[in-house]
C-alpha cells in the first residue's frame, strides 16, 4: 500500500519536473546542505550550552533566544527542500534504510526538545545561570547533538546506498 | 601531472578500497561546516550591525572564530582526504578552484576582522562601514562555498 502511495506521488507532474530537469534537484539540494548545516550549528550552540561545555558565562535562556529562531527557520526550508527531493524519488528514498532512520532520528530530536520544553525547561529559572546545568538539561543537550550528528551522516548515507 | 600522481598514492587507493571511506569523511566534512555555518553567521551578523548588538564586537570576536578556525581546520584535513580520494574530481574542477578561491577571501576577511576586532580601533570599526561590507562579503562568500562545494558533484569533468 505504501509503494502504490509513493510511485503515485513520484508520477506528480511537479515529482516528474524535479527528477527530470537539469539543475532543480540539485538546487533545492544545495539549500538542503546550507538549511541543515545551520539547523546543526545553530542547535548544537545551545546543546553545548545545555551540556556545560561552552559559554558558561551566558545564561541558557540567552542563547536559546538568540539561536531558536534561526534553527526553526531553518528546519522549515530544510523540510521543504527535503520535500521537492523526496517526491521526486518516493519509492527509492522510502526503500532506503537510511533514510528511513534519518527520518526516525529526527523524529527522535523533536520527542526530545519536546520533552525537555515540557519538562527541565519549565525550572529553568533556578539554573538559568550555573555553568554547569542540572543533569536532565546536559542529558537532552546531549541526546539532541547525538540525534543531529546521526541525521546528516544518515543524509550523506541515503545518496551513497 | 599532480592528479595522476595523487591518484596512484596508497592512501589514495586505501580510501577507494573501503566503500565507506569517502562518505564518512564527508560526513564529518559537513558536520564541520555545521559548526563554521553556525559561527560564521553570528559573527557576520554581527558584523553587519544586523543582529548580537547586545554582545560587545570583541566577545563576540573571542567566542566565535576560534571554533571557526578550528573546524577549517577539520575541514581542511577531511578535504584534503576528499581530494587524495578522487583527485580528479576537484582538481580538474573550475568550480572547486572558484570554492576554494572564495574560501581565501572569506578566511582573510575574517582574520582582518577579527584582529580588527580586538585590536586598538575595534571600538571605531564596530558597526562602521568597513565592518558591516566585510560581514556582507564574508556571508556571500561562505553561501558560495557551500553551492559550490554541492555543484562540484554535478559539474563531471571526466
């Protein structure tokens, strides 16, 4: 059922121009690489934030207000980007095991901003400030840099398979 | 030449020898690129006056180019390998030259900033003309490295 999904989804006219023309694969590519290269490096200042690794002296709350916006503007454009790839290739790239656990890591990331949002986040106040942040917060910082590295070696993986 | 003698070293066959070697560089080639994208657009940001106003030039000039430098660095040594593996591929390339070509300008920019930066006159060029046309250029020249470093795969010079 899923394979009937997807190979009607590759037959889209817009699937279709994407996989047939010269250079619109590989420019919605090349914004993928530059969207994840900031979702990773923007995500991975607050990780490492969180982790007590770097910038100490700043509080969390800082640094999450001044990197979020860029990491979420970017996941958007890398999805999308992701997207136009996808549709044009459905059935391969769903066959694909790494893609399948690229998706599975990102998902991964989300639970675990999620959860530590709705958890560790809430107190943030009482540990805006330490350098070092209690271990829910450095565990979640450091799941979350684990996940992302995951992501963009799965990504690399998905085109070599 | 240079290309054919490259690709006869053992290290060059070492990497074609194990499928993994080439994509697992890259990997870490682009997790490297995360951490410069990352670092370079706070501080050309901030550079352009554009936002990190409330961080001083000089902090902001301490706290990120070292890790900057540091994952050229990596990148420098993964793309080294990059090019060792499949010499002909970048070599023969125009667009690795224009990569790399971009890559010296946005490098010294940033350096002369940074000095700039920390040195007697950071004060006066904060924020000043100077500054924010370097962020300017810095930005678009890391972009281009970065189309660049994609479109290589799809100019085949074999």
């Amino acid at each position: 059922m899923m394979t009937e999904l997807f190979s009607s989804i590759q037959a889209w006219p817009i699937s279709q121009a994407i996989a047939e023309h010269p250079w619109y694969f590989p420019a919605a590519e090349v914004v993928h690489v530059m969207a994840i290269a900031l979702v990773v490096g923007s995500i991975s200042l607050l990780d490492l934030r969180l982790v007590g690794l770097r910038a100490r002296d700043i509080a969390v709350t800082r640094i999450a207000r001044d990197v979020l916006n860029w990491t979420w503007v970017a996941f958007a454009v890398a999805v999308v980007t992701g997207l136009l790839m996808f549709i044009s290739s459905a059935e391969t790239y769903w066959e694909n095991p790494f893609f399948r656990i690229k998706m599975v890591l990102i998902a991964l990331a989300g639970l675990n901003m999620l959860l530590f949002h709705l958890g560790m986040f809430r107190s943030v106040h009482l540990w805006d400030d330490a350098a070092s942040p209690p271990y829910g917060a450095r565990i979640a910082g450091g799941l979350s840099l684990l996940f992302w590295i995951g992501v963009v070696t799965c990504g690399r993986w998905i085109g070599f398979v | 030449m240079l290309v054919k003698w490259l690709e006869e070293t053992s290290l060059a066959s070492a990497m074609q020898s194990h499928e993994w070697a080439v994509p697992a560089v890259q990997s870490i080639h682009i997790l490297g690129l995360a951490i410069i994208f990352a670092s370079m657009l706070m501080y050309d940001l901030r550079l352009l006056g554009v936002s990190g106003r409330h961080y001083g030039l000089g902090a902001m000039t301490k706290r990120f180019l070292p890790p900057l430098w540091i994952a050229l660095g990596v990148m420098l040594a993964t793309g080294a390998l990059l090019i060792v593996a499949e010499p002909a591929r970048e070599l023969l390339n125009p667009l690795f030259w224009t990569k790399m070509s971009l890559l010296l300008i946005a490098s010294l920019l940033t350096y002369g900033a940074g000095r700039t930066s920390l040195g007697a006159r950071g004060q006066s060029f904060d924020l000043s003309i100077m500054a924010r046309t370097i962020g300017l250029v810095c930005l678009g020249c890391w972009l281009g490295i970065v189309f660049c470093g994609r479109w290589i795969a799809y100019f085949d010079v074999m």
